[in-house]
C-alpha cells in the first residue's frame, strides 16, 4: 500500500505498525520520536497498537537541541 | 514619539514597506523580545532584532565565550574570548544600533527566575540548546499565556515553531517530555553547521518581528523543517493543541514548573 512519509509517497507493507515504520525507516533516537498521522499525534504508548492504514499521511518529528552552547 | 533624521534614514527600508510603515516601526521600537541563550540561535536572533529597532532586547546566559563558539556564533568576536556572552552580545548590540535598550541576565533560567524574567517582554525566543530548558521556556510561556518561539539545530539540520497562547499547539503537545539526559545528541557531540544558526535564527528573528507588527502568518501550528544538504524546507502542519498536554490541555497536571535534569555544562 502507499503511505506518505515526511511529504513522500512510499510502497509500506500491509498492516504495517507505527514500530515497524521506526524501525524501516531507520529513524535515530526511535524511542524519542514524536509521530502524527493524518494530522493527528500518536501516543507512544500507542506506537505498537497503531496500524498504518492505505493512504496514511505520517511524520515523524524531532527533537532538535542545538542553539546556546552550554 | 516623532522619529529624529538619523532613525528615518536608519529604517528607511523599513518604513517604506506598506505592511510596516512609519507605525510598524513604532511598533518595534516599543516592542520588548527577551532571548533566552546568546550562542548559535540566541547571536543572528540579537543582531537582526537589534538592527531592526526592537526598542528593549533582554538577553538571558550564564556562559562565557569560548573559542569553539566562533564559528558560528556571530555576534562575539575573538576578543571576546573569555567575557560574559551577555556582556559581548550588549556591547556588539549597542555597537549596532544605539536606540535598543540591552537588558542583561547572567544567569540560567530555572523554574525559581523564569516566570519574573519573561514577564516584561511581549515575545520570547528560546535559543537555548538542551531539553530542560526548552520545556521549562513552554511552560513558563504557556502559564504565563506569552507567545515564544522554540528552535533547534544539529548536524544540517534545523527546526522552529512559534507558540501563540490559544492558537495552536505548544512544544510539549508535540513532544510530551523532555528525553533523558543524553539520550539524544547535542550540538557538542553530533557537530553543527555555522551557518545554520544563522538560517534559524534568523527565522525566529522573522517571526518575533511579524508578531510585534501584527503582520502575516506566524509559525502556530506548524514545525518549520530545515535540511541544508537536501536544500529542503518543510512546513509540517501539526495537529491541533493535544487536549490531554500536561500544560495546555483541558485538565493540566503540570501547574508548576519543573528543573528537569540539568546537563553539566562543559562549557
């Protein structure tokens, strides 16, 4: 099925897991990610219950530190 | 408050903008910003806001300069090697532009001086590196209903939002809490390119600009992404305020403030 990850569309298997698009699409930090689907967040709690579905609009979103140097 | 000659030529591109004009000039000059860490972001964020007539610019840091701040913290220079980076980030602002009013805090902000701190300014920039701080800087802003806006750089990339109070989601909607110390790399140990802090802080420049003149479309609701090897820049729309944040939500649990866990400075 087609998804589209981070603003590109993307083959994902079938029933794929929010877990298992972490992991497939190699995201650092996976355990500190943020997700939204469709414009909605995902709870972490809920990575592995989530099933993407067809057409799904996903991002992954990051923490970034940065700025002052301490 | 008539402008002198020396100010209408020095905003002269400013004004002659009709979304600024005479009256958004004003708007600057009595606008009041407050940036919290004078490094990477905190540097091209004093220097475009000063340049710009920002009326009183407060500047909050406890470090020094260090030598391995230069190549990308412009506002210090070499001689500043060893001076306080509020002090340094004063003296290149009243350099620059004498109509600002440099208000200087050596100190890091913590849940006991936050709250008095960003309660005089009308906007607020969080140029601060570490997660503690930037959770700290949204709840403050969010309790104190001020309109701040977060940003990060690493490696060739960076990221910003803008937090207007009601509108929108604030940083821990999206993020939740902080990650533990370490768990995710810093500038020091991942690296980060000069010239990104120049990009995002001088788009939290922008919006902090935008926001004292009532112009446009601020970054609420959005995460602005930067990717300087790809060239890419994201507009991420995100979800609405997350009914159940723990600071902005419906039935908050947070209603103080919290001193996470402190990275030791290594300076």
């Amino acid at each position: 099925m087609i998804i589209t990850i981070a603003g590109v569309k993307k083959e994902v298997a079938e029933g794929i897991r929010v877990t298992d698009l972490i992991y497939s699409e190699k995201i650092e930090s996976p355990e500190y990610v943020s997700v939204s689907i469709n414009d909605d967040f995902v709870l972490r709690e809920a990575f592995d219950a989530t099933i993407v579905q067809e057409e799904d609009v996903v991002e992954f979103l990051y923490f970034m530190g940065g700025g002052s140097n301490c | 408050m008539a402008f002198t000659n020396d100010q209408l030529e020095r905003y002269s591109r400013h004004i002659i903008l009709k979304e600024v004009g005479a009256k958004g000039q004003k708007k600057l000059l009595n606008g009041k910003v407050l940036i919290i860490g004078a490094g990477g972001l905190g540097a091209p964020v004093a220097m475009y806001l000063a340049a710009a007539g920002v009326g009183t610019i407060g500047i909050a840091d406890a470090d020094e300069v260090d030598l391995s701040n230069l190549q990308r913290q412009i506002i210090h220079a070499t001689k500043d090697v060893g001076k306080a980076k509020v002090k340094s980030a004063k003296e290149t602002m009243n350099e620059m532009n004498p109509d600002v009013t440099v208000n200087t805090y050596r100190t890091y902000v913590n849940s006991e001086n936050i709250m008095d701190l960003i309660k005089d300014y009308d906007f607020i920039i969080d140029g601060t590196d570490n997660f503690p701080a930037k959770f700290l800087i949204n709840d403050a802003c969010v309790m104190a209903k001020k309109p701040f806006s977060h940003a990060g750089i690493i490696r060739f990339q960076g990221q910003l939002m803008t937090y207007v109070p009601g509108k929108g989601p604030c940083y821990r909607c999206v993020f939740k809490n902080p990650p533990p110390k370490d768990a995710v790399p810093t500038c020091k140990q991942a690296g980060v390119i000069g010239a990104m802090g120049g990009v995002i802080g001088s788009l939290q420049a922008m919006e902090a600009i935008k926001y004292l003149l009532g112009i446009g479309d601020l970054l609420t609701g959005y995460l602005l992404t930067y990717d300087a090897l790809t060239m890419n820049f994201r507009k991420i729309k995100l979800p609405g305020a997350a009914k159940d944040c723990g600071v902005c939500g419906e039935h908050p649990t947070i209603t103080e403030l919290i001193d996470y866990e402190q990275k030791v400075c290594e300076g």
